[in-house]
C-alpha cells in the first residue's frame, strides 16, 4: 500500500490511548466532526476502478511559465501550484495524468486529522497507480508543512519514486523524513483543504464521508 509513514499520527494515538480514549469514544467524536463539518456536499463515492492505463510523459513542461492544477472536489475548490526545481518529472506526469482525465471522479480515500489527506488512487484501496512512475529525489532539507503537495509511495521504493498518489499535510509541520518527491503547493483554497482534513477519522484513517475529485484542469501562465 501506498503510504506516508504517520510519524507524528502515531504518537497522537499514544497520548489519546494513554489518557484512556477508547475506540468507540473516538468514533463518536469523529462523526459528530463529520456532521459538523460545513461547505461539503453530501455526494456518494464514484465506482472504482482498474490501476494502469496511462503512459509516462516523455518531455518536461516548460520551466519558463507557472503551472497549476486546479482541484474540484465536492468540499469545494484548490489550486496546487506545481514546483518544477523540486519535482520536474513529477511535475510532468500530474499534469499529464490530469489532462488525460485519470483524477476525475476519484475520492481522498486516506484521511488522517492533523496530518494528510491522500488520493489519486482509481481503485480507492491505497494500491492503485498509472502504471508507471517517476522519481524526482527530495532535497536532503525538504520539510512536509501545512500546504504542501507530495507524492506517496511504498516504503521499498527509492526517495521520491511517484506514481498518481498524492498527499497534501495538513499538519502545520509534521516531521516526515525528507523521502516523498516534493510536487508543489497550494496557492488558493487552503481552507478547502482544511476542511477535507477534518473529515477523517484518527483511529482508522478513513473519510467519515466520502470526499469526492470531480475534475482536476492543468493551465499555464507566463
């Protein structure tokens, strides 16, 4: 399974389980969360589909302009900024897999409060991908802050091997080991993102409701 190892979710769940929080007693807190939670449709989850089917891009996008994708989600709408230093293969397939349609109608199928929200996955198991990936190597001092977009992968793969998993950290600084390629940024919607975050239930890790990517645009400026 594709994942972001949850440093900083692990030692939350100890101080919870210390304080003799049970599971049933997390459960309610995070439906009563769920039902609290405003500007998200309540919309069913898209069936899911077959892995694969894509094919890597064989040029870059050009370093000259801005790149975005645009993320229309059923809490709303973000942009991620894509960063091209860090990640320019990355950078080249999200944009690819977006114009092909591979993001539409999929789900955040991984959501952990105060950490990440993870998707890009068809088959909404956390085992899914293109088909292929990349790999774009995080600088040794990259940091997983509230806002940034990385690539998830498995633990044997090399640092910064990406498929079409993504996580956004929706921690202010969650620790993580500079392992995860370094897509880029949301620049426009962060509260959208903020909102998804709190959809999650800690102890399972899985959306209290399910949070749906109806389309995401790639676009370019000068």
């Amino acid at each position: 399974m594709l994942r972001v190892a949850a440093i900083a979710v692990v030692t939350l769940a100890l101080v919870a389980a210390g304080c003799g929080g049970g599971s049933s007693s997390s459960t309610s807190a995070a439906t009563e969360t769920a039902e609290t939670v405003s500007g998200c449709e309540s919309v069913e989850a898209p069936a899911p589909r077959d892995a694969g089917g894509a094919t890597a891009p064989k040029e870059r996008l050009d370093p000259e302009r801005t790149w975005t994708l645009t993320f229309d989600t059923s809490c709303g709408t973000f942009v991620v900024t894509l960063d091209l230093d860090s990640a320019p293969a990355t950078a080249a397939s999200l944009v690819s897999l977006a114009r092909s349609g591979f993001y539409d109608d999929t789900v955040f199928h991984r959501i952990v409060p105060g950490f990440v929200i993870q998707g890009g996955d068809p088959t909404q198991t956390g085992t899914g991908g293109p088909g292929y990936s990349t790999v774009d190597a995080p600088a040794s001092g990259a940091t997983y802050t509230k806002g940034v977009v990385a690539m998830a992968k498995t633990e044997d793969e090399p640092a910064g091997t990406a498929g079409s998993q993504f996580f956004v950290v929706t921690g202010d600084d969650v620790g993580l080991p500079p392992d995860y390629a370094v897509a880029g940024t949301v620049t426009d919607g962060l509260d959208v993102v903020e909102r998804i975050g709190a959809l999650g239930d800690p102890a399972t890790e899985q959306p209290l409701q399910p949070v749906v990517v109806r389309s995401v645009t790639a676009a370019s400026s000068p």
